[in-house]
C-alpha cells in the first residue's frame, strides 16, 4: 500500500486481526420469489415448485434464503427493502424469481399476482422492474446475481396479451410458457450477473414435470460441490438446451468479479474467498474445470482469461508461469477487462512476466479507471498524491480519485476519505460526511475499517464521532447517547453494522 499521509495506513484486502466474534451475519442470501396464482393473468402451473424447491437447495447448501410465494405488490415491495438491508453485509446477494415478465419499452417487469395490467403504463405501476431488483442486490460485498425464470415481453405494445403465443415451434412442445417474446438484454454493473431462463427473445417453458427445465437445471448443478460459478451457469444452459432440444437457451448478462465462487462449497472448505488472493484461490480449480474454463477464454470470455491468469500468477502453483499470465492478461485487455487492465498494470510496475514499463503500466491504471474500476481509480490516487510512475505529486488531482472511488463503494478509499474531511482538507464537506463514508465502509465489509474503528476512535475528532453514533443510531445499530464516546455500547453498534451480532 503506497503510503501518504496518517490516513494512508491500510492495506487492501489484508486481514489485520482476528476478532474472534461468536456470530456473524450470513455471508450468502438468498430472496426466493414464486408468482402461479395471478388474479387476472394466466395462472402458472410451477412457478410455486420452482421457487419453494430452489429455496430448500440454497438452504441446503448453505444460503440464507427469505421466501415470497404469491406476493401482491406491496407485499413484494415489502420484501424487496428488508432484503436488500440484509445484502448489504453478505459476500453474495441472490435473488430467484418465478412468474410472468413483460418487456415494456426496452424494460423488464415483473409481474406480482394482483396485478391488472391493461396498458403499458399499468405494468410500469403495477410491477417492479428489474432495475429494482438490480439495485435490491447492489451493495452486497462480493457478488450480486439476479435469476429470472420468467421471459416475456409485451408484444402487442399499449395492449397487453399474456396468452399470446408467438413460435410454433414451441406450440409443437405442448408445454406452458410463462409469456410471449422475451424479455430485454441486460446491462447490469460489474460485479453482477443477471440470469435469464431463456435468451432475449425466447420465451422460457414452464414445464410438464413439477419445475420447470430451467429450476430443474439450475438445482440438479448449484448443488455440485466445487464447480465455480461461471461454469456452473455453463452447464445449466448445455442441461437446458439438451432437455428442450434447443428450444431455450438460458443466457447471462454482466460480468462478475475476477474472484473464483462456489455456491456449493470451494474446493478447499477452509478458504475465505472473500479475502483470499485470487492467484491461490484459482489454483484450487479442478483440472476438468480448468479445461473447461480454457474452452471459455477461447470463445472470448474475459473472466475465465483472469481466472487462467491468476492460476499461473501463483508461485506454489506447478503452472506458475508469469509470462504465459501476462498473454492470458493481454487477450483480456484487448477486450476490455479492466480488472485484466489493472492486473497487467502490476505487473508492468513490478517487471513479473515483463520488464518494467512505468509508461505502460500507468497507461493500464488509467484505462482501468476510465470504466470506472475502484481499485485503479484508488491506487492512481496514490501515485498522484505521491508521485509515481512518472507522475509529479499533485494532492488536488490525488483527492478528486480518492473522492470518485469512494462514492464507488471501494471501502479503503471511503474510510480514508473520511479522514481527509476529518483533518479538513476537502471543501465543503465536514464531519457529517465524514460520518457518511465511514458509515458506508463499515457496510463495504473492510476488516481494516472495523479494526480502526474499534480501537482508533480518537483518530477521528469528537464531532465525526458523534455524528457516527447518529448514522448509526438511525439504522437502530445503536440507542445511546450521541456523545461522541466511543465506548461499549458504540462499538456493539459498529459491529452489527459492520455485519456482526
């Protein structure tokens, strides 16, 4: 971690201490949501199977699972905000919903069972968006997925039709769907993967056998121990096609993050993947995965080019292979990966699999952190401020990138932003902003920030501290007085609101 000044002290995704709490928030939720009875829609026939079966396999396989079955709008409503609180302290946010969709004017909604839509204008009041659900998940730590086993669109425009079926083909099959058309690609953040039971355009089946194709799939591979998320998803589109005999292809949109993931167990039970390296992480790929995951960086797949990357960035790795790392990086630069990008960017700087090349290397930060990527945008915060690369110290630019990753969520440069409102050094923000970003940090899930907070108060004037103890009072982590002492109670408050009970 490049040093500055007394803020300037934690170091990215390194674990200072052990805490040693009794309990914590679970780190993988799960929202399960299943629409059959519509009062004035077509009733669907598995939709209910679909979401009270997935639920019990999340549970079994260890995710926190909050169930909806036959919601009306306000009770879906409901259910969607005290979720999203809960996901904002877990690794992985997870949301399943069963029912009919409508693709309205470019957007998807879906559809809970009292709605009574006649017009387009009905669906965009009487549903909830995926844009919703979307920003239901965003602030969970690690990794955000969205499911749909509902493709629909609305294809007779201001009238809506939800029996109209549109492909023969599909009328050959004998089965229900749940609409007509499909639904609208995504474009959700990185970091989140949005999930589609058919591809846009196609129309998911709802099956004649209990649960639908897509459910059935979905439960038979996330219940696999050790197969990685990404070619989890893989194998339930192959498991879906053959079954539909290519009726359906389900489909992902978005990028999640280079770290590997395994709903059902890693292959290594005693690792923390929120905060272990990635190197070591993905070398505990199987090698029928690792084959599997080559196929995919071939058809283009920028994640599986990081994840083959980091397997030969790990030095107690037999195919550590730095120079091969840096051509797995390369093929993802020319794509666009900005987490290749930064990645690539070290290395440049450190001269591993190449020589130095600080010209490089600053042209990789930038490119990383023109689409916004957190991690580039804080480390070019240091080199300006401190002058690196070729850079000359420029504090003004360094705190503009420090502000910019902060407001991304990146939680070292939100609790160091703090600081930096708190030694007041940023116009025009004092200690109820600072409070703001500290607040935030503690949700972001950096141990370092807990640590700090928990045995550093005084660092912060008394002012920010007070104004802490009323962020958190406001979220009711926190009863007492706001006194700007940092004592028993305080701290029982930074740590629920951290996620720990």
């Amino acid at each position: 971690m490049r040093c500055v000044v007394r803020l300037f002290i934690l170091p990215v995704f390194v674990i200072c201490a052990q805490l040693g709490m009794a309990s914590a928030s679970p780190d993988r939720v799960a929202l399960v949501i299943g629409m059959a009875e519509y009062d004035t829609i077509t009733p669907l026939t598995n939709t209910r199977n679909d979401a009270e079966d997935l639920a019990d396999t999340l549970t079994e396989i260890g995710f926190d699972v909050t169930r909806g079955i036959d919601l009306s709008l306000a009770e879906l409503r409901a259910v969607m905000k005290e979720f999203s609180f809960r996901s904002e302290t877990a690794d992985l946010a997870l949301i399943y919903f069963a029912g009919h969709g409508i693709e309205v004017q470019g957007e998807n909604f879906l559809i809970p069972v009292d709605a009574r839509p006649t017009s387009n204008i009905d669906v965009q009041r009487q549903s909830v968006s995926l844009k919703d659900m979307l920003e239901v998940v965003e602030k969970a730590r690690v990794m955000r997925i969205v499911i749909l086993d509902s493709c629909r669109d609305n294809p007779l425009g201001g009238a809506i039709d939800t029996n109209a079926v549109v492909q023969s083909a599909l009328e050959a099959t004998d089965q229900a769907t749940r609409g007509a058309g499909g639904l609208a690609p995504a474009n959700p953040d990185r970091g989140t993967l949005v999930a589609f039971a058919a591809k846009d355009g196609q129309v998911a089946l709802d099956g004649t056998r209990g649960n639908s194709p897509y459910a059935r799939a979905l439960m038979e591979k996330m219940a696999k121990p050790g197969l990685e998320i990404s070619l989890m998803f893989r194998q339930v589109r192959d498991a879906v096609l053959q079954e539909t005999q290519n009726l359906q292809e389900p489909y992902t949109y978005g990028s999640l993050t280079g770290k590997p993931f395994y709903l059902s167990g890693a292959p290594d039970a005693g690792t923390d993947l929120a905060t272990a390296e990635p190197s070591k992480t993905w070398s505990q790929l199987r090698p029928d995965q690792e084959s599997q995951l080559l196929a995919l960086a071939n058809l283009g797949d920028t994640r599986s080019m990081l994840g083959l990357a980091y397997i030969r960035l790990n030095p107690e790795d037999s195919r550590f292979d730095p120079s091969q790392a840096v051509s797995f990086l390369e093929r993802a630069v020319e794509r666009g990966s900005p987490e290749a990008q930064m990645e690539l960017a070290k290395l440049y700087e450190q001269g591993i699999g190449v020589d130095v090349d600080e010209a490089r290397a600053l042209e990789l930060y930038q490119a990383a952190a023109d689409q916004d990527f957190a991690d580039a945008i804080n480390d070019l915060g240091f080199l300006h401020y401190q002058g690196g690369l070729g850079l000359r110290p420029n504090p003004d630019k360094a705190l503009e990138l420090f502000e910019r990753a902060a407001d991304l969520r990146h939680p070292e440069a939100q609790f160091n932003f703090a600081a930096l409102i708190d030694d007041g050094l940023i116009p025009n923000k004092g200690p109820k902003d600072a409070a703001t970003y500290l607040y935030a940090a503690l949700r972001s899930g950096s141990q370092d920030v807990l640590n700090l907070l928990l045995e550093r108060p005084t660092m912060f004037a008394e002012e920010t501290r007070r104004e802490l103890q009323a962020q958190l009072q406001a979220y009711e982590f926190y009863n007492g007085a706001l006194d700007g002492d940092i004592g028993p109670g305080t701290k029982r408050g930074i740590r629920a609101a951290y996620g720990l009970e």
